[in-house]
C-alpha cells in the first residue's frame, strides 16, 4: 500500500495535479519524457486572452516545486509497465541519461563549440540546435542536456574533456510504489503533412499556429520578429485557416478548442509588429466562449483584420516568390476566390499524445486517444489527455485530478 | 539573525577573471568574526565541496551559509543545510555574465577590472548583511478547523460536499431554497457528459442529492444563507442566517458553489419578448419540456443576439477604471459600502457557449415531441467547444434540425399567431423568413455574486469580492494558470458563479475548488502561506508600539488580510495572507515586517554599496528593485542570453514591487545613489502581478516619493517604476540603459557627499 501518487507528463496539467497534491502533504512523483518540465504552454509566446507570457505562471510553479521536498520529478523519463491496483501500483521507469553532471555549469561555450547541428524538436523544425542544448526558455531543470547520439567524433573528443559531461552515464530503470495516478500526458499538434490539400509541411511559408507561437516568442529562432521562414522577409499579407484537421471525421473528429481563441490571438501579434499588415481568418465558427467574447469583439474593431465564414478549399505556392495562393469559398457570400498571402497559418488541432500508443495502463480510451476511463482503478486522466482544453481549463482539470488522487490514496 | 556565517565562492561558475581568493580575504577582513569562514571551491555543486561546508558548520557552530555563484534559481537542490540559513548571492547572471565596461566594452576574461570587482564586491557584502538580518521564519498556525463551508446545494455545490467529505473533511451545505439540486432540477436532460458526448441524457442529480443527504459527514442546512463571514482560514466564523435564526458554525474554508439566475428579459425586448406571444427564453422552454406542455411544432432558436446588443457592449470598460476599492468610512462611521449590481447586457454574449449548446439540446426536444417537428438554429457562431463538437456533429445529422448563420432582422407576429422571422446574410441568402410556432431566445447567466455579496465578509474591506467589475460579476479569478485564485483567502469559487459552464465542467471545478479548500486548511494550520508563496513560513509581525492608526496597511493588502479595532490598529489574520509585504510597503513607521523579509534588512543591504563620492571619477550608483517573481528572472535571462548592462547599477530583489517602502528609497537618495529603478509586473485590467495590486500600489507610492524628492530639490525622475513582464528579457538591457544615459547626462545626485 503507497499513499504517493505518480503524475505522469510535467505540463501544465501534470505540474498543477502534483503540486497541488503535493501542498496537501502528499509525496507525488512526476515522470516527463523530455528534458524539461512545463511541456507544450513552454513553447508558446502568449496566453489569451490577456496576452500574458506562460512562462510567468510556469516560473511560480517550478519556485512551488523548488519549495516542496514532497515533489520529486524525473526528466527524459517513461513509464513502461504497471502492475497492481488502486492503491497499491508498482510502476517501472525508464531515464534516459541527461550526459552532464548535477551542477548549474554553463556550457553555452563548450555547446556553441561542438560542430554538429540537429533539428531542435522545441522549435518545431524552425531551428537547429547543438547536441548539447538548453533550448527552452527559463529551463527547469536549468541544467544542459546532451544529445551522445548527435556528436561528430570531434563533438565527442571535446565534450569527453569536460568535467561537467558524462558520456558513460548509463540508463537507469527505477521503480516507485503509489497509490493513484494522474495521467496528464497532454497534446500534440496534428500531424499537418496528413492535410495534403493545405500544404503543410510543404511549403515554408505554409506554418502552423505552434510555429507561429515560436515564430513571435522572444526566445524563438527569429528572437520574436514574425518573418517568412523562405526568406525572412516581413509580411504585409497573412491568411489563418481555421479548423485545419479539426472538426473533420477524416482527421480529427471534435473541435481543439484552442485555436480560434489562438488565432485571434495570433492576429493581434502580427499586427502589433507590422502596423499595416492585413490579415484574414477563414473560420467555420468563431468559437469564444465566455468572456472571451470580450476579446472577439476587440480583435473585430481591428479594421485590417477580417473575420470571414468560408471553407479553404485549397493550398498552392508560386514557387517564384514563395506566395501562398489560398481558394477559399466565402459561405456567406457564396463565392469560391483565390487570394494570394505572404504566409498562411494553418490552425492545426491538438491530438491527443497518447494517439495511437500503447498504454502502460488499463484504461480505456475512445476512438481519438482521449482516456475517457479508469477512475475506478485510481488512474485519473487530467488536462488533454481526457479532452481538448485550454490552459485555464487544463489547471482546473490538473487541480481536480489531484483530489481524486488524494481521495485513493488518504489513509493507507 | 545569522551571527557566524560561512561565505563560499563557486569558481566554476563566477570566472570572469576575478581573484576570488582576494574577495574572500577582502569580505573576511570587512566582516570579522560574522564571517570566520570564506573559502573558494573550484566547483561548489561538487559532493566534496558541500560535505566540506557541512564540516565548517559543525566545527565552526556556523548559522548561516552565504553561497555566491550562479542565480539562486538554479541549483537549488544541491545546498540544503540542516538548521542553517542559507542565502546566494547572484555574481554569475546577474554579476560577471552581464558585466560591461562603461564604454559598452566587454570585459577582459582573464582579468577583471576594477569596476567589476567593485560590483561583485558590493553584491557579497549584500549578501552578508542581508542573511545577518535573517531570521529563520517560524510560521504562525491557525486554529485547525477542517470542516469545509460550502455555500449552493446545486449540482456543483453536491459535488463538492461530496467530495470534501470523500476526502475526510466534515462538510456544512448552506442552501437557499428549500430543497437541494437547484438548477440542475428543472433540466428535462443535459447535454452529454460524457463519452461518446452525442446524446442528451439524465442529469442524475437525484443520486447527487441522495449521496449528500446519506453522508453522515455533512450537515445540511436548507432556506438558508450566509450572513457573516469572519476570521481566517484554519477558523472561520460562519454565521448561517436560518428561518430559526442565525446560528455560528466554526469553518476552515468555503467552496462558494451559488450558481447563477436568469438574465433579465428587458435585454430581450428588441426580439420581441413581452411583446409578442411564443417568443420564449431556453429556461422557460426547458421549463415546458420538463413539464411536457411543448407545443410548439416548429420552433426556431435565437443564438445570434446582435439585435439586443450595443455595437460594443464592453465599450465603457475603454473609460478610465473608478477606484477599485470603496472609500473608506469616515471616522467612527460604520463601514456600509452599497454592492454595485454588475448584470448588463453582456451577459448575453459571455453566455454563448451555453445557449449554442443548450439550443442544440432543445431542438432535440422539438424533434422528440412531434413527428415532423422543426428546429431553426439561427446562429451568429455555433460556440459548440472542444469534445462537445460530437454533439454538434449528432445534432446535424438530425431529421429536422436546420442550421444556419444569420443575422435577426425582425420578428414580427402574423395573424394567425404564429412568427415571422426575417433573417439576412444566411447561408442560403438575403431576405429569408422563417415561419414558427415558437421563437426561443438564449438565457443569459447571470452569476450570483452579481447582485449580492453572498460571503458577505466580515471583513475591514468590505463584504464583497473586490475586482467583480473586471468579471462581470463573476467570482472569477484575473489568473489564466490559477483559476481558484482569488483577493480573498480561503474561499474558492466553482461552477457558474465562476464562469458560465455546463454540467460536466462545473463538476471538475467543484472537486478543483474543494482541494484548493482542503490545501488552503492544511496550510492554515501548519502556518504556512498558500499561493504564490506556498509553504512560506513568514507573515508580517507588527511592532505595534509605534503604530500611528494610520490604516495604510489595512487599506492597501490586496487580500484583505488585515481587519482593524475601533482605534484604527491593525489586527493581522496571517492566514490571510499572501506574505508579499504590501503592508510593509505601506508604514510609514516601519511597524510591519518579516522574519527574513524586512525595512532593516533591505536598507542595511542599500547601505551597503559603496558610492564613489565623485560620479565623475567613480561612476554613478544606481539601485534597481526588482520583483523577484518576474523582473528577477527576466534579468537572470537575458544575461544568459549574452545581453549587458552598465557596471553601476546593483540588483536588489523584492518580493513585490508593493513591499517597497519609501524609507528605501530616501535611504539611497540621502547615501547619494543616484538613481532608483523599480522592476515590477503589469498593472491595469490585464494585470500580471503575483499579489494583484502590488504593482499598481507601487506606482501611486511613487508618485508621492517623485513629489517629496521634488521639494527637496531632487529631480523626481530619479526614481522611475517600470512594468516588465517576465518574457521582456531581450529589452530589459535597453531600459537600464536609457535610464542611465539620463542620469549620466543629468549628474550627480544633488546629496551625494553630505
């Protein structure tokens, strides 16, 4: 009998779930496949509706973390295998070698030496990074990680020289009894080379709306100036296209719920940068519930935005200039156009992470990837892993989440 | 109070060239028989240097460990030192990393010049002095009450009894009517709730009733309402208002779970409601489904309310903000603050999602009713969110329900009685008219607290929540990331009082609020702070024999967290507090402080930087307080983002620009800093600051310092607040530029020398 709780995945669901718990006065252990905590809000450059930056919210959670000895958190970590019952689970983790020492070191200079590069996964193909790396802003763990598998045999004569990188660190597998378990394993974005009709993936100037987050964050591989990926150039013209794998039984069958709040709020980025730029969001419905109808109506009195109901039917480049020529159908106006734009940004979905994987668990899951099951077994889906979620809605899920664990696990 | 403290250098992470072996004799020699132990460790995180710390603790009786190296946010782990104070001292990010030389040169690596070993001198011997008037706080526990007070016996109030209970916690359910299930009551069904979310089904709020009413954890009390609320969290006072009486129950916190009631029609009127017969709202139509009196065989539902909105219902939100805060009473007067009813129109639009989904439902109705039954949704967005859209997709699929974006033109009464609607910009064209039996118009939910305190504190603020305009009247919180926090401790709003919601969401938010009710009473009763400082041990202590009833603190605590006897002195609730020392902001007298947070402590730390007597020769000196929530951090980025900032300024970090008192700052000007610059959050509607108000409060602190400097013949620009937010990394260096461009062009502080 444990009364721990494992939280697994250490976004922002996963942090609020164990903290939470954890001020309570319960031991919770966080397992995070990559090398950082904060998860997919660390990528973006602002929260709707108030335009705050998330990396204020997650710098008070890992202060909340550094305050509690109750929270212990692996990184590059997985779970692979769980076996018992509510109350009682023994759970096997794997950790990867992170390849440096325990220390705040700074390797920025030894990183910036190494002479192979590889694609940065946190910049969603937009940048490279050394094999060495601290990508994520106000990183949590602040300490570098390295990529062996990377380094040129030049990479690894210098790295093997420093005394704060270890190459012979091996893989560890531990593992920790609990109680409950909070699943908050997040999102991904939706494969948008499946969406063959709008272009993604095949042309540069064709980005995500998670690209475009990366695209305006200060930290981002343009230091937050939103430029054409083809040839950095300013845009005058921009085109968001609502709904790109959502809503569609071919895709991804419900709404992602963030995305027309995002891509308002995308709009608004855009035209704070470039004064004269216009922009268009094609939309099936504007979805803002709530008070964020408050900022529908402030990003409608924008002159040079428009807001028009119609189905992109289509996606095409002139290779020449790098133009993305958009045939839209206006279903109000019931005409089918093409309009030419300097970048397109496509409002991809959020998919579930746990899409198509296979569950170290027994719980069930619905068609998509959501977990729509397991309370009974003290297993508890919280943020969007259960369902498409903001991030407010994210931390209420994480914050309920915890209760249901503690309510297993109280007094054994 | 440190009185032996071990000062240690991190040689691999300072560099920079400086001869640290020289600092620790120079900070040694200044400090004496404070500091018997300073050494350099060529890497401090190693095992041995720690174990070698643990050794001088034991041999030399040391209470307190000053580490100076990397950023104090990171490493954090690595140096915990039983029973000893340990403090850091920033020489890396924010001392060699960001370092240039005033000709915007950067240093040699290999030797460091004079000015840094000037800067990261002084920055130690803060460091010193700041642990010498540290105590170890020792936090100050509440009565240890831990029974939850949840005010609505609706569908989320059920919850969170239950849930309370189910988590060990006594529970008392206050509910206003005479029987349990509110709302949730008169639903003939609910939208789906869950997997596969495409069919409308029972609320099941009879079993919620059921389960609370055989919880022998919880005491219901019917036709009741909370009259008064006192105290703190870990021991409140609840006085329930009964038909019997009031009666007084012992709480540790509150779930506020009142719901919502019906918008009022008048914001209907434009449609035709009270004027033309069958035009109806959702709640009267769910009203007649659950009594089974539809008639109606072709109905159309009204979700596009532009006709009965202003072209900006929000536009009076753009005037200057009214003083947030109700005035304060007059002396001896009694404190009657008239609640401001906060219902407007806009609770028709905020309320979308709801009616988009809700009319989805009762077209359902409709269809279910009649053969041949006819729905029209007539939308503007069909605001249909997230995994609902399953519902959406079911709905269309339905024989009989039609869709279509439109803009109402009118609604006009044909002879026979039945309604003409005549819509533009449909799907199908201009000019369309819809003939129906019935027209339904949407519900606005209007949250309880809009029109009435409902906790009805008995606090020295007031007895409603503060910021209601900000909501709507929602008891909702200004934070995206923690949505429960709110201006008063303790008590944690859930369900439609917070945010229009539907079943499924009200009931996360009812087990959401109820944990952050259970944490908020344990960390009562363990003394120690909630959110953001949770676990902080300090709370302010007053010295109130040189209280001067001024009621400074008591009116500017953004939480509320002080009350107040008839003559004005403060009476602290620590367990209201958030520990960001606006109080101490606040005295004029220094009364109020922190065991390791206080007026002392910061001035002794201001007294310690060394200011050239000439600024010709010397350089200016310029202070820059910086929150240590987000200016701090956005500081420590930007030096590892390779930017720099001039040798002359020195970083003290605060824990909310609201804890900043003017003592400091006349304690620099009087010393001959030249300048102060104070880093703090945004303020405004959009406000970022961890405390609410700390910021705002800062700013208008200042302007009666820039007053006080100007009749001392200082120039007020001297001290200059600036809002950063924590992601400003990139442009914080040119802030601290201009900034000390200005003061170089102006020169000198007028008292530099006396």
């Amino acid at each position: 009998m444990s009364n721990s709780i494992l939280v697994v995945g250490g976004g922002f669901s996963g942090l609020t779930a164990a903290i939470e718990a954890a001020e309570v006065g319960y031991e919770v252990y966080i397992v995070e496949k990559t090398p950082f905590l904060g998860g997919r809000v660390a990528q973006l450059n602002k929260y709707f509706p108030k335009l705050c930056p998330p990396s204020c919210g997650l710098e008070i959670q890992f202060q909340r973390i550094k305050k509690n000895p109750r929270i212990k958190f692996f990184t590059q970590a997985e779970v692979t295998a769980v076996s018992g019952d509510a109350g009682n689970y023994t759970v096997k983790v794997h950790i990867e070698p992170r390849g440096t020492v325990p220390s705040s070191a700074d390797l920025s200079l030894l990183a910036s030496s190494l002479e192979s590069d590889v694609d940065n996964e946190f910049e969603l193909g937009l940048a490279k990074r050394k094999p060495l790396y601290m990508s994520v802003p106000f990183a949590f763990p602040s300490r570098f990680v390295l990529d062996k598998a990377a380094l040129s045999r030049a990479d690894e004569l210098k790295v093997g020289k420093s005394a704060f990188c270890d190459m012979n660190e091996a893989p560890r597998d531990i593992e920790l009894n609990v109680g409950s378990i909070v699943v908050a394993t997040g999102w991904k974005p939706y494969d948008v080379t499946k969406l063959s009709n709008l272009g993604a993936g095949a042309f540069a100037n064709c980005v995500s709306n998670m690209q475009l987050e990366r695209l305006a964050s200060a930290s981002g591989p343009t230091a937050g100036q939103i430029k054409r990926p083809s040839d950095g150039k300013a845009p005058k013209k921009v085109a968001f296209v609502q709904c790109a794998g959502s809503r569609d039984q071919n895709h991804l069958n419900y709404c992602s719920y963030i995305c027309c709040m995002a891509s308002l709020k995308q709009a608004l980025y855009v035209r704070e940068q470039y004064p004269d730029a216009e922009v268009t969001v094609y939309y099936i419905d504007l979805r803002t519930p709530g008070r964020y109808d408050k900022f529908l109506r402030k990003v409608k009195a924008d002159e040079k935005i428009a807001l028009v109901k119609g189905k992109v039917a289509g996606v095409e480049e002139d290779a020449a200039t790098g133009d993305v020529i958009v045939e839209v159908e206006d279903a109000v106006k019931g005409e089918k156009r093409k309009h030419r734009y300097d970048l397109v940004v496509l409002a991809t979905g959020m998919q579930p992470s746990l899409a198509g994987q296979k569950l170290p668990f027994d719980v069930p899951v619905d068609e998509e990837g959501f977990i729509v099951g397991g309370e009974e077994k003290g297993i508890f889906a919280a943020g969007c892993a259960q369902k498409p979620l903001d991030v407010m809605r994210t931390a209420q899920s994480g914050t309920s989440a915890a209760l249901k664990a503690i309510q297993t696990v109280r007094g054994r | 109070m440190a009185t032996k403290i071990g000062v240690y250098f991190d040689q691999s992470s300072i560099g920079g060239g400086l001869d640290l072996e020289s600092l620790a004799d120079t900070v040694g020699g200044k400090w004496g028989d404070l500091t018997p132990v300073c050494k350099v460790f060529p890497v401090l995180a190693d095992k041995k240097a720690r174990d070698e710390i643990a050794a001088d603790i034991e041999e030399e009786g040391l209470d307190g460990v000053l580490l100076c190296g990397a950023s104090p946010r990171v490493d954090w782990d690595l140096y915990d030192f039983d029973g000893v104070l340990v403090d850091r001292v920033n020489l890396r990010e924010q001392g060699v990393m960001s370092y240039k030389n005033p000709d915007g040169s950067l240093a040699d690596p290999e030797a460091a010049p004079a000015l840094l070993e000037l800067l990261v001198t002084d920055y130690v011997n803060m460091g010193v002095v700041r642990l010498q008037k540290t105590t170890a706080p020792d936090g100050s526990p509440s009565e240890g009450v831990r029974r939850i007070l949840v005010l609505g016996g609706g569908w989320t109030g059920l919850t969170a009894a239950v849930n309370g209970s189910l988590a060990g916690h006594e529970v008392v359910l206050v509910e206003k009517d005479e029987a349990l299930g509110g709302r949730a009551l008169g639903l003939l069904k609910t939208v789906p709730l869950s997997h596969p979310y495409t069919d409308v089904h029972d609320t099941g709020i009879e079993k919620k009733i059921a389960a609370v009413q055989a919880d022998d954890n919880i005491t219901v009390y019917t036709k009741a309402k909370l009259a008064k609320l006192s105290g703190q969290p870990g021991d409140f006072t609840a006085t329930i208002a009964l038909a019997s009486g009031e009666q007084e129950v012992k709480v540790g916190a509150v779930v506020l779970a009142t719901g919502w009631q019906p918008q009022d029609t008048k914001v209907l009127e434009p449609f035709g409601y009270g004027s033309l017969q069958n035009v109806v709202t959702a709640a009267e139509f769910e009203k007649m489904a659950k009594t089974g009196t539809i008639t109606a065989r072709r109905v159309a539902f009204i979700l596009n309310t532009s006709l009965a909105e202003p072209a900006d219902p929000y536009a009076e939100l753009c005037a200057p903000e009214a003083p947030a805060e109700a005035p304060a009473p007059a002396e001896g007067e009694a404190a009657a603050p008239a609640v401001k009813d906060h219902e407007s129109v806009r609770h028709l639009p905020i309320s979308n999602a709801i009616s988009s989904v809700v009319a989805l439902k009762q077209a359902g109705y409709v269809c279910d009713a009649f053969d041949g039954g006819q729905a029209f949704i007539l939308y503007d967005s069909m605001v249909v969110q997230g995994i609902h859209e399953r519902f959406y997709k079911a709905a269309q699929d339905r024989l009989g329900v039609m869709m279509s974006k439109a803009e109402i033109r009118s609604i006009t009464q044909a002879a026979d009685g039945s309604l003409n609607v005549l819509c533009d910009n449909t799907l199908i064209g201009d000019d369309i008219e819809i003939n129906v039996d019935m027209v339904v118009l949407p519900t606005g939910i209007v949250p309880a607290t809009a029109k009435d305190p409902i906790v009805n504190f008995d606090y020295r603020q007031g007895p409603a929540f503060p910021d209601l305009e900000l909501f709507e009247g929602y008891a909702d919180s200004n934070y995206i990331c923690f949505p429960y926090e709110t201006r008063r401790t303790g008590v944690y709003a859930a369900g439609c009082v917070r945010q229009p919601m539907m079943l499924d969401a009200a009931e996360e938010d009812a087990v959401g609020a109820t944990m952050k009710a259970i944490q908020c009473i344990e960390s009562a009763n363990k003394g120690v702070a909630v959110h953001p400082r949770s676990g902080d041990l300090s709370y302010p202590l007053f010295n109130f024999v040189r209280c001067t009833q001024c009621k400074r603190c008591t009116e500017e605590c953004p939480f509320g967290a002080l009350d107040d006897d008839e003559k004005g002195t403060p009476k602290p609730n620590p367990a209201r507090c958030r520990r960001c020392g606006t109080c101490m902001g606040a005295c004029p007298e220094r009364v109020i402080s922190f065991a390791n947070y206080n007026i002392d402590q910061i001035g002794s730390m201001i007294r310690e930087i060394n200011v050239p007597p000439d600024m010709k020769k010397g350089g200016p000196r310029v202070i820059i307080l910086a929150c240590e929530n987000d200016a701090y951090p956005a500081l420590d980025m930007a030096a590892l983002r390779g930017k720099h900032w001039s040798p002359y300024v020195r970083i003290i970090p605060v824990r909310c620009l609201g804890s900043v008192n003017a003592i400091w700052v006349a304690d620099a000007m009087s010393k001959g800093i030249d300048g102060v610059m104070m880093l703090g959050c945004k303020y405004g509607d959009d406000y970022q600051c961890h405390f609410v108000k700390g910021s705002e409060i800062c700013k208008r602190r200042k302007e009666n310092i820039a007053e006080t400097l100007n009749r001392l013949g200082v120039e007020p620009d001297r001290v200059e607040q600036y809002e950063v937010a924590i992601d400003e990394y990139d442009k914080l260096p040119g802030v601290i530029e201009d900034f000390m461009n200005m003061i170089l062009e102006k020169g000198p502080n007028p008292f530099k020398g006396y």
